[in-house]
C-alpha cells in the first residue's frame, strides 16, 4: 500500500498508472507464492483491470496533474490516497478468495466486485490516515532538529 501511494505522487500523469498496476500485479504475484496458487500475469492482469475499473474512475484525479505546479502537489496527493486504497482492496480481495481455496480459474471479478467497492473505501480511510500520520511524523522531525545556526 505504501509503494502504491508512493507511485501515486509520480508527477507524470500516465506513469503513475502504470507504476500502480506493477506494484499491484507484484502484491498479487506474491500472494499467489503465499497461498500457493499458480501466479498467471496475463490473469492477474485482466483481473485488476475488471475489479478496478481500468483506472478510468481515477483519469479526473491524474488529469489535475496537468495543470503546472499546485496541479502536480494537488493531483499527487489525491492519487497517492487512491492508489493506496485501491491496492488496499485488490489486496482483501485477493486475500478472502485465496484463504477460501480459489484459484485465478474460479476468480469471479462480477462476484467480488461489491466486496472490492467496500474494502477500496475503507482503504481510502487507511490510505488517508497513513498520510496524515506520515505528515505529522515529518512535523515531529522538523521541530525536534537541532538548530545548525
């Protein structure tokens, strides 16, 4: 989640996209090796694509990107809590089907996608904690430096 929301603050709105989907289809891959579930990259691919929506749901976020400097700062904030709560879910997802014994050839994307919908949005929640937490972590640092005067 956090390498998701990292790639969401890549200024460049395309690239950000597909650093995503590789961190995504990474995390799936990985969890196929953890359940023991042969890993097929053309399946976990399409498989993404269907639960996510394609990313288009996200084009008006990356779209902000483009507006120089303040749309950068802007659209990577937003991107980096949607990437992170999209990882999220697409990791639950993947979770409650593996522990249940499915394999990528019983995956239903239609079946899931409610439970998918559910878990991105509690992982906005997350996502936005975890910025926040980070930023105030950074706040904390700044205040405790030593003065180089």
């Amino acid at each position: 989640m956090i390498w998701s929301m990292g790639a969401g603050f890549i200024p460049v709105p395309i690239a950000d996209l597909f650093a995503v989907s590789a961190i995504q289809l990474d995390m799936i891959r990985q969890m196929c090796k953890l359940y023991e579930v042969d890993f097929q990259q053309t399946q976990g691919k399409a498989l993404i694509t269907a639960l996510t929506g394609s990313g288009l749901a996200r084009l008006g976020a990356r779209a902000v990107k483009f507006i120089p400097g303040v749309g950068s700062i802007l659209g990577g904030v937003t991107m980096a809590v949607l990437s992170g709560a999209s990882t999220f879910a697409l990791g639950e997802v993947f979770k409650k089907h593996f522990e249940t014994g499915g394999t990528f050839l019983d995956f239903d994307p239609q079946r899931l996608k409610n439970y998918y919908n559910e878990k991105f949005e509690k992982g906005k929640q997350v996502a936005e904690d975890m910025r926040k937490n980070k930023k105030m972590s950074q706040n904390q640092q700044k205040l405790h430096l030593p003065s180089t005067n």
